[in-house]
C-alpha cells in the first residue's frame, strides 16, 4: 500500500513540510525530528517519487504575500513573523501591498505568477478577486478572513463581536456604539446581534461610520470628528467597539479634547491587540498571530505537497479579550 508523506508525517509527529526537508536533504531540520523521520520511512518502505523531487527542486523557494495596507501595526507584526516562519522553513517572501483597491490586488497577483512564485498568501480587499485566483494553479491561501473558494486561516470575527457586547452588557452597559465602516463586517455582526439576544437595542445612529478610503490616522480621526461635531453633546452611549486599535486610539483621543473620560464616561474596545493597545493600555480583541501565520504557512506547504482534500480548508482560531487599565486621558492631559 501506498504511503504518503502526510501519513509519515503523522506516524512521526512532525510537521508534513519536516517530512519533506528531511528527504531533500535539508540540514535545517532537528535532529531528533530528523532521527524520528527516517525511522518512520525505513518502517513502512517509503520510496520517494523522484519525478517529483526533480520538480520541487526547481521551486523558486519564494511566496508572494499580498496585504491590504501598511498603516496598521497588526499587518506589520504579521509579516514580521510570516517572515520568519518562511525563512526557516528555507522560503522568502514576496511583499505587495493593494492599498484595498482591487486592481492593485490583481496586479500583485500577476507579478507573483511573472515572477514563478511557488504559493501565495493574500489577505484580500474583498469578495473581487477570490474566485479567479481559485481558479488559478498556483496554490493560494486567504489569511487573517474566511474565503469559501479558496483555502482560509481567519479569526471567528462574529465570535469576537459577541465576546465585546457580552462583556459590556456584564459591566451594566445599556447603550452601545460601534466604530467602522459600511458595509460592516462580521464583527459588527456578532456584535449587534449579541445586544439584540440579551434584550437590548442598538441604536443605528450610533454606528460611527469611517468611509473606505479612511486608511490612516488622519482621515479616521477626520471621519470620527465629523460624527462628534454632529451630535454634539447628545452622546448616549457609554461603551464604544472599534474596528481596529488605531480607530479605538483616535476615538479616545478625539472623546479627551471634548471633556470625555476614558474609560470613566465611556469605555472603548479595539480590535488586533496591537502593540498600540499594548502600549497605551487599550482593551483590545487578541488575534493569535503565531497560530494564524503557522496554520497558513502549514496549509499552504501541504497543497505544495498536493496531498490534502481537494476541497478549501476553512479554520476559524478563537479570539480573546484583553482587557487592561487605560490611563489614556491621563497620558493625555499631560500632552
């Protein structure tokens, strides 16, 4: 009977691409990995396709990583340790930004086929491009969203959304906001839907809407500035979830110069768990980066492999709440 690496690789509890350095010859591997490997292969009479060898010998050893944007630290620390997991598994990476237009997002993809990558990562700017890139023979995987046409390492967004307005409503919060853009996203979802099923009502005008193109400090403290002139001093809301730490930041910032109290009159959420959240002690919503860049990396060396279920992989991690003690009006006042 046939064995494949895979299955080795279970036998030998290593990783499938472990498996795959240790035949090529590679001397990055652990050596008592390594030991358990060859092991496992003079067991079960393993024979490597030498056809195949040849071919992924002639990989370019490169992945083609395709980003939304660069402002937001999170995609900063993604690619700092999607980086590192490439290099030590012996690949480089291939960096390009879309800025969230989906032209550009095209023409990455394009450039990564020109230059003969052998896998991609795309974090996409929306549904435009997914099913063509399926469609394509180069293996793809979404990171950081759930795609269906393609295979996918994401965060339960709706999950994360739910965990924030459970946690306010535990605190004795009444009235909520939301800060992001429309169309909003899963996490706005679980969010809402969370308030409605333990009997409260969110309030449509206290959806603080950010335009799409708002992809920096400056244009989201102006969308967030715009909302605040509007209502004035007629703020009901106590507690506020933001899409994303530097959106949380901004609000807080604008809420200080208005006489607002963080988090004594109203407290805020952000979401990444970057380290601005860290640093300026922000409850946050953590998205593990380790496990998502090493499930993605996994998944997309075992379709190099071609010796997974045909069909996309979908994995959703768990998100966290951190919760800390902000000091930001304070920090604030004294700037």
């Amino acid at each position: 009977m046939k064995i494949t690496m895979k299955e080795i690789a279970e036998l030998a509890k290593v990783s499938q691409p472990t498996v795959s350095r240790v035949i090529n010859g590679n001397k990055t591997v652990n050596e008592e990995a390594a030991k358990r490997v060859l092991k496992v292969i003079e067991e079960v009479g393993f024979i490597p396709n030498k056809a195949a060898q040849t071919l992924k010998r002639s990989r370019s050893n490169t992945i083609g990583v395709s980003i939304t944007e660069t402002y937001n630290p999170y995609f900063v620390e993604l690619i700092d340790h999607l980086e590192g997991v490439a290099r030590k598994n012996g690949f480089s990476i291939l960096l390009h930004n879309s800025n969230r237009n989906p032209i550009l997002e095209w023409e990455n993809v394009q450039n990564f086929i020109a230059r003969q990558v052998d896998g991609m990562i795309i974090i996409p700017t929306g549904e435009y491009n997914i099913e063509r890139i399926s469609k394509l023979s180069i293996p793809s995987v979404v990171m950081t969203q759930n795609r269906k046409h393609l295979d996918s390492v994401g965060l339960d967004h709706v999950f994360a959304g739910k965990m924030v307005a459970e946690k306010f409503i535990h605190l004795g919060h009444k009235s909520f906001a939301f800060i992001g853009t429309k169309p909003s996203d899963d996490k706005f979802y679980g969010f809402k839907s969370a308030i409605i099923e333990n009997g409260f009502h969110f309030d449509e005008n206290q959806f603080i809407p950010l335009e799409e193109s708002s992809v920096n400090n400056f244009l989201m403290r102006r969308d967030i500035e715009n909302y605040l002139n509007k209502v004035g001093n007629n703020i009901d809301f106590t507690c506020v979830f933001a899409a994303n730490d530097i959106i949380a930041l901004e609000f807080i910032k604008a809420a200080s110069e208005r006489g607002i109290n963080v988090p004594d009159d109203i407290i805020v959420v952000g979401f990444d768990d970057t380290y601005l959240a860290k640093i300026m002690g922000i409850s946050s919503i953590h998205q593990p980066i380790d496990e998502m860049v090493k499930t993605t990396f996994d998944l997309l060396m075992d379709r190099l492999e071609n010796e997974v279920h045909p069909e996309p992989i979908q994995i959703k991690l768990k998100p966290t709440l951190i919760e800390r003690n902000s000091y930001l009006n304070v920090f604030l006042t004294q700037k």
